[in-house]
C-alpha cells in the first residue's frame, strides 16, 4: 500500500514538468485563442463568426480544397514511404544509416528555403518547365507555380520524413522470420509484403498519416508560396485574417473549424484502424 | 483585445523610458519615430544627424511604423512622449481628429508657402505638412514590352500576355493600385463594384502577388512585364539589375504621404516644429529623391536629370490623387474579403 502511494507520487513528479508546459505552453493559449472565435464583443456567447465561415462557399470552398490537398499529399507520402521503409528496415545496418540521414537531412533546412528551391524549379523557365517543354508537352510559358500541382509536390517533400520514419519504427519491430517462413511457403517477395509485412506494419502506416495529413492541414508557408494568393486553405486563411485584416475573432472562429474538422475526420480513422488491427 | 492593449503599452513605455531617462540631461532632446530599415538609415542622415548637429539638440528615434505609432499616441494621451511623429498610411488625418496632434499655422513653417498646395492642405484640419510623396503609377519591362504603358487602362491592354502581376490588397501598396483602377473604370470608395468586375477579366492572364518583394522577383524570375506599383521599388528593382521603368498612368497618380507631424502637450514645440520645417527644406527633399526616388513636396527642390526622369515631379506633383484615409478605412475590410472571393479559384 504505501509502496503504490509512493509510485503515484513519484509519477506526478515525474510527470509535472510535461503536464505544466503543456497546460501553459499550449492549452492555456489555445483555448484563448479558440475563445474569441465564440464571443460577441460584449463578452457574451455567438456562433455568428462561425456560421459566416459555414454559410460561405467561399469559404466552405477553401475547406475543402485544405482536406483534399491534405489527403492527396497523406496518400502519396504513404505510396511512396511504405516501400521505401521497408527496404530500409531490411537493408544493411550501414545502408539504413546512410538512408536515414537523406532522408532526415531536408528537415535540418527550413522550410522556408526548401520552398524557395521549388519556387525556382516550377517556376516559368525553371528546370520542370523547361524540360516539359522541350519535351513537347506544354507551351513555352508554362508554370507550375501557383498551382495546386505545386502544393503537393511540395508538401509531400517536406511531411515525406514523417511517413517514413513512423512506417519504418514500426516495420523495424516485425521479426523477419515471419517473411522467411512466409517465402519458405511459397509467396513471393510481392506476396508477403501485401499479405504479411503490410498488414502488420499498418499501425506504423496509420500514425505516419495521422501525422502528415494533420501538419499538412496546418501548414500555411508552403502553401502560401508554392501556391500564391488564388490559391488559400485554411491555415494560410487564418494567418491572412490575423495579420493583415486583424479580425482576431474570424480567425479564432476559423481555427475551431479547423481543430473539429481535424478531429472528426480523424477520430473514425483511428477507431475503424485499431478495431482492425489490435 | 484589453491584453493586447496592455502589451503594446507596456513595450511602448519601455521603449521610450528608457531613452527619455538617459537623456535627461542639460541638452534638449526631441523624441521622434521612423520606420525602420534602409528608409530609418536615410532618415537619420538626411534629417536627424544634421539637425542635431546645428541646433545642439539630441534626437531620440524610435522606430515604430505608421499604425503602430497611432495606438501608441492613443495610449500616451494624457502623457504624450513623442515630440515629432511621421506617418506614411494616412493616420495624421485619424490623430488630428482625435485631438492628439498640435495644428501648426503654415506662417510658422519657414517652408511652407514653398510647398505645393495638396502638401500643405493638412494643415488647416491640424494635420502635418506632408514632405515626401511616393508615387503609384505602371512599372514596365523596357527590353521585353511590345510599347511603353501610358494610361492604368493599359493593364488591360492584350500586348502585355500574361506578363501582368496584380498586388494582392492586403498590400497597402496594391489597395492604391486597385482604388486607382477602380476609379478609372468609374468606381469610388463607395462602389468599387466597377474595379472588381474589371479586375476578373485581368485574372487569367495575372499572377497575383502578396508582398512586396515578390514584384520584384516576378520581374526577374517569372517573365513579368508589366505591374501597377510605386516609383521608390522600381527605383530599387533597376538597382538590383532589372530594366525596369516607372510611368504615372495618364488618368492621375495616387500616391502615399508621408507626413511629419507635431503632437500635442508636449514642451519642446517650437524646437519640434523647427526640425519638421527642416524636413520640408528643398535640400532635404532632394536628398531623399536622389537616393531613393521620393517626389519632393516643396516646389523649389531641384533635382538632377536622372532623378527628375525617375520620379513624379513638378505639376504632375500637384495634381496627385488621394484616397480618403478615413473613408477608406471604414471600407476597407470588407474590400478585402471582397478581393479574396474575386480572385480565389
């Protein structure tokens, strides 16, 4: 009994520094924020700011050019990160090494001048532009730049690590012995990582979509520069309403259109994955 | 809000706190703000350096931009701390009204009957003098534009392609622009229906930008041939290599003021509205349009060739078109909301 009471204490101890940065660095001013978007200036309750956001195509339109962006760049980075993971997780300690740290190393540069580079690649006489061109497949003109195709690209680049990293975590852990036993059975190596390494590596591949598809919602540089002033979603809609027009309340009313939206997409996701796969 | 109000008057109290307590010495002193950056440097050279010098004065500068120099004179109402305040968004017009300003009579002003006329007009409503204009008019591609623009309806002309950029209206600069061509097409601050409408038929062949740096990479970068912006950044694109030219539209030329201003209940008038006449001095103003192609307001500053071909000057001076700031503001942003609806695909 006093050994349990101890435990508890010692768990609260431990526990106070993370809970308190938390409760202050994040909680406290976030709901702040989340408050306003539900005040009237008098200090009483109003949902006006967010039926304006709701009963708005416009703004119903940038909602959802955020979730289908969100979910392109969640199933590419998932497409192309699965097989890449799992010639990691079975390659070479030294290999895997030097894999990790390409694929790490974008993330050590800011995505500001990741942005840039791209700017330069799709822009009008960029590299991509120019090479469709003299391939015969777009006028002289052409740009990717400010375009939705432009978005994307550079989104997957920049979320990519996250996928891979979650997928490969999780890959690392299955005991390859299975696979063997898999191939002494007779699948081949397609065979066993769609009926064996796929569907045991799948919590891997759920936290690493959870992760890309919520940052990409809430990224807003990327998108503001890769696809201009045409082009909003929502995060770059409340930074624009915060710092340019000063409408702090739309853009608390925002965020919480935002965070729910989030949240119940999400929250079924994780429900239907983990009543699958334990 | 009561927060925000709070920090901004605490960083505001800082701010000059700790200047004034250093200062209070035997030598007078006048509190003064710039704006930061390149403008600041120039500001302190050009206006700053030499006053002190001649008048035995110190100048304290503190650097805080247009609207955030309002709210800090809002806050200090019952004790004002800035002795000189420069506005470059119209706010003179908005403190004038709200009594945080001094009217200063122009036989005060050694310069002021030098002025042109729109420069002084201010000052009968308490406002300051405005001693420098920047210019909005059509900045152009010389090497890569069939002709040379004249006229804002040009933008519309099918010579330029899709070379066009259009400045977003969260950009101070690019609401000028916008109001201007909207008042071409027959709007006014009460219907800018006319300049949205005719702005959708531009949409397609633009890119749309939101700040300022982006004109001047679309010029290098994005083959862009033709934008509606001021005078001082295609001074500033030419410099860092591009052959572009500034041309006023023919149908008039909106402009940013900026204004030099003295504040109310504060000791050290007369040596305040000493330095804001020095601003106003034709060798200051043609200083400023050497170096970074600012119209002159006073009608005597005499510029060189190269200057005089790059900036607004003379008559065209006197005939520049202003936007009500207070109206303005009240439309504002609604506008906005309107521009981002219009252009949003």
């Amino acid at each position: 009994m006093r050994n349990a009471m101890s435990n508890r204490r010692d768990d609260v101890i431990l526990l106070s520094p993370g809970l308190l940065l938390l409760v202050l660095g994040f909680l406290v001013p976030a709901a702040t924020i989340l408050v306003l978007g539900v005040q009237d200036p008098e200090g009483g309750f109003t949902l006006g700011y967010l039926a304006r956001f709701l009963g708005d195509p416009h703004y119903l339109a940038i909602a959802w050019r955020t979730i289908k962006l969100s979910l392109l760049i969640t199933l590419i980075c998932a497409l192309a990160g699965f097989p890449l993971a799992y010639v990691m997780a079975r390659a070479g300690a030294r290999l895997r090494l030097w894999l990790i740290i390409c694929i790490t190393l974008p993330l050590m540069t800011s995505v500001v001048v990741r942005t840039f580079g791209w700017m330069v690649l799709l822009g009008r006489g960029g590299l991509v532009p120019d090479v469709l061109h003299s391939l015969g497949f777009v006028r002289r003109n052409f740009t990717l730049m400010h375009t939705e195709t432009a978005i994307v690209v550079g989104m997957a680049q920049v979320l990519f690590p996250f996928m891979v990293l979650s997928i490969l975590g999780v890959i690392m852990k299955i005991d390859w012995r299975i696979e063997e036993a898999c191939r002494v059975m007779g699948c081949s190596l397609l065979q066993t990582v769609r009926r064996v390494v796929l569907p045991l590596s799948l919590p891997g591949v759920v936290a690493g979509s959870l992760l890309v598809f919520t940052l990409s919602c809430s990224y807003f540089v990327t998108p503001a520069l890769l696809g201009g002033a045409r082009l909003p979603v929502v995060a770059g809609s409340i930074y624009e309403t915060a710092t340019k027009t000063l409408d702090w309340p739309f853009a608390a009313a925002q965020s919480i259109v935002l965070l729910v939206g989030v949240m119940l997409l999400l929250i079924p996701y994780v429900r239907l994955s983990r009543r699958h796969h334990g | 809000m009561n927060a925000r109000k709070l920090i901004s008057a605490l960083v505001c109290a800082t701010s000059i706190a700790l200047p004034m307590a250093a200062a209070y010495a035997q030598q007078q002193t006048l509190v003064v703000n710039s704006w930061g950056g390149a403008y600041e440097k120039l500001h302190r050279k050009l206006v700053f350096e030499p006053f002190e010098k001649a008048n035995n004065v110190k100048i304290q500068v503190v650097t805080v931009y247009s609207a955030d120099t309002l709210a800090q004179l809002r806050a200090q109402k019952s004790a004002p701390q800035y002795d000189v305040v420069h506005f470059s968004g119209g706010q003179e017009v908005v403190a004038a009204r709200e009594g945080l300003l001094a009217p200063i009579k122009p036989e005060e002003l050694k310069n002021a009957a030098d002025l042109y006329p729109f420069a002084a007009a201010g000052m009968a409503r308490g406002e300051g003098p405005a001693h420098l204009v920047t210019a909005m008019g059509l900045l152009y591609n010389e090497k890569k534009v069939p002709r040379a623009p004249t006229s804002w309806k040009d933008l519309w002309s099918k010579d330029y392609g899709d070379h066009l950029v259009l400045i977003d209206l969260s950009n101070s600069y690019g609401m000028l622009g916008f109001l201007m061509m909207n008042q071409v097409w027959g709007g006014s601050l009460d219907d800018t229906a006319p300049g949205l409408t005719k702005v959708r038929e531009l949409l397609d062949r633009s890119v749309v930008i939101s700040s300022t740096p982006e004109v001047q990479q679309n010029f290098a970068q994005n083959d862009a041939w033709i934008a509606p912006f001021s005078q001082d950044y295609g001074h500033i694109i030419r410099q860092g290599g591009q052959p572009v030219k500034f041309v006023p539209g023919s149908e008039g030329t909106p402009a940013i003021y900026f204004t030099a201003n003295l504040v109310a209940n504060r000791p050290n008038q007369e040596l305040a509205k000493k330095l804001i006449d020095f601003e106003l001095s034709p060798e200051v103003q043609a200083e400023f349009a050497r170096e970074m192609r600012y119209s002159p307001t006073n009608r005597k500053t005499v510029l060189d060739a190269a200057t005089a071909a790059d900036v607004v000057t003379g008559d065209a001076v006197a005939s520049l078109v202003r936007f009500d700031p207070v109206k303005l503001e009240s439309i504002r942003l609604d506008l906005i909301e309107k521009w981002k609806k219009l252009i949003a695909r």
